[in-house]
C-alpha cells in the first residue's frame, strides 16, 4: 500500500512541478512592459549611448548582445525555448546582471539565502510548537492568553514592517547590530574561512533571521495549539488519565501526536521563508536569491525571473515529496487511508 501511496503521490507532484514551471514562463509576461523594451530604455535612453548615432543600429547590436532575440518570437515558441532551458538547465545570461550568466547568480547567491532562511525555519518551528503547547495546556488561564496574544502581535505585523521596526531599535537606536549588508566591507574582509569572515557574516545575518523567525512564529504557534487541544479531549486521554498515567506522560504523548501535522508543514514553510525573504534581503540589502529575485522583477530579467523561479518550485515539491515519504514512515494509516479511499 506504502507504494502505491507514494506512486500516486508521485505523479501528482509532477503534475505539480509542470504547472508551477508554466506559470513561471506566464506571470513574469504578464508585467506591464517587456524585457525589450525596458533593457533597451535603460542602455539608450538612459545617459548617453555608446553605439554610435543610428537608435536602430543601437537595438540590433542589444538584441545580440543580451540575446533578446527570443523575446520578439511567438509566445509558444518562447515557451518550447523555455522548457529546453529546463532541460539542460542553462538559463542563459541575466539581462540586468549582464554578462553574468544566471547560474552564476543562483550559485553565489542560494548559499546566503538558506544561510538566514533554514536557521529562521527550525528556530521558529521549534519556539513555535513549544509555546503552542504550553498555550494548549494552559488554555483558557493568563499564559494562554499571553501567548495567543503575542502571536496576533506577531500575525498583523508584515515581514517588511516586523524587519523595519528591528533596524530602526537593534541597529540604529541601540547600535547592537548592523543595518545590512553580508558581511563588514569596511574592514575590507574577503570570503575566507577565517573566524573574523564567519563571524562577520554570522553577525550580520542575526537580524535577517531574526525578522524570518518572528514572521513565521505565529503559524507555528497556532497550528500546535489547535492541534493539541482536541487531542488533549479525545477519549483515548481520558482512558490514559483513568489508568493513572501522569499529566505530564498524557501531554507528552498529545504533542507527538499533534507535532506529525506541523511536521508536513514544515517543508512548505520553506519556500514561504524564502518568499519572506524577497522582502527581507532588499530591505537589508543582503544579497541573496530574494534580492536578485527582486532586481529580476524591476528590470524584467526574464532569464535570472525563471532561473530562481524554477529552482524554488523544484525545492518545494522535492521537499514535499520527501516530506510525505517521511510521514508514511512515521505514520503508515496515511497511506493506507489514501490507498483505501482511491
């Protein structure tokens, strides 16, 4: 049944992954505007040109250069182009990067962002699910109410306000931390790994992930209380309580029990993170794959668009995937249950 499960779960996540690259070749055409039209703006009609007197003479020479030659073909055409990129993964060179190639882009820069957003996801998910316990457990008394009320806090705010609020206090009334950046350029420090560089680095990330911590907190915190609540009712913890088992043996075994429906969502949270941080690196002007993602929609970079675009739908189906594999381990009525309802 476990095969047949993850077969089934298979296919649909495929199925899944081809929508997700299609409407990654669709939305970035749906921006007022084109790519054409904007790089061509920006290197003609912007300070001056260096290609001599004739404006078309000037375009032909971009169209080469920046091989925008695609983007004046046919929609299906530009589409059957696209899924050939897939294939072999070349994506070409980034239009406002130009002549960096995007995976260039993608290599330097993935590394930043899942150096704030994985440390931000299993802090959260950890704080998260233990305050949503104690918020169960104590339901209806001051903590509960405590606690529901911080994460309310926590849920009105949105990501950009939360890392404003934190520059403004930590790094420029207090001077804890620095306003942005990957590292301390002032003290001309190069990529090494010498524990000046890692602590640098190390140091300027502490807010970024902060901001994704306190962003993704909310939803960690409800999702255990909800789930717990009710499993803290059933009869079977009632009978555990009546055979004389201990309070804390009952909760203990409520928060498993009520941990296997976040530990699904925990693998989604992941390309939400990485969503967040759009936001998040462009306000701390930290460079990783939410900053370029940001420049590719301002400049309609359509090759680096589709490049992050595809590997965050890879990454949240693959994680997916895996995550469901997981939990049939963890679980096995999950597979009998889809098994037997097919």
């Amino acid at each position: 049944m476990r095969r047949d499960f993850l077969i089934k779960r298979g296919i649909y996540y495929i199925i899944v992954w081809f929508v997700g690259i299609t409407i990654d070749f669709i939305l970035p055409r749906l921006i007022p505007g084109s790519a054409l039209a904007s790089i061509i703006y920006s290197r003609i009609g912007g300070a001056g040109s260096n290609y001599g007197q004739n404006v078309q003479q000037e375009i032909q020479i971009l169209v080469q250069q920046l091989g925008l030659a695609q983007y004046q073909q046919p929609l299906y055409i530009q589409y059957f182009n696209y899924l050939k990129e897939i294939v072999t993964l070349n994506f070409g060179v980034s239009l406002t990067e130009f002549p960096v190639s995007v995976s260039t882009i993608i290599t330097e820069a993935a590394p930043w962002t899942f150096g704030i957003v994985i440390p931000a996801i299993v802090a959260s998910f950890f704080i998260g699910n233990l305050l949503g316990r104690v918020a169960a457990l104590s339901r209806g008394k001051i903590s509960d109410y405590a606690i529901l009320g911080l994460m309310m806090f926590l849920y009105t705010f949105p990501v950009f306000v939360t890392g404003e609020i934190l520059i403004e206090v930590l790094a420029i009334d207090l001077h804890i931390f620095p306003t942005g950046g990957q590292y301390n350029t002032f003290q001309f420090l190069k990529p090494t790994m010498s524990l000046p560089f890692i602590w640098s680095v190390i140091y300027h990330a502490i807010l970024p992930t902060l901001t994704l911590i306190l962003f993704s907190l909310a939803g960690w915190i409800m999702g255990m209380r909800n789930n717990m609540i009710p499993i803290l009712q059933e009869d079977y913890m009632n009978y555990y309580r009546l055979m004389g088992v201990s309070e804390k043996m009952v909760a203990s075994k409520a928060y498993r029990l009520a941990l296997l429906p976040n530990f699904t969502s925990f693998s989604i949270s992941l390309g939400y993170s990485v969503l967040g941080a759009v936001a998040i690196e462009y306000l701390f002007n930290y460079a990783g794959l939410g900053y370029f993602f940001n420049q590719a929609i301002t400049g309609l970079d359509y090759p680096l668009l589709s490049g992050i675009f595809f590997m965050l739908v890879t990454a949240m189906v693959l994680s997916n995937f895996v995550a469901d594999i997981i939990y049939t381990i963890i679980d096995p009525r999950t597979s009998q249950e889809e098994t037997e309802g097919v």
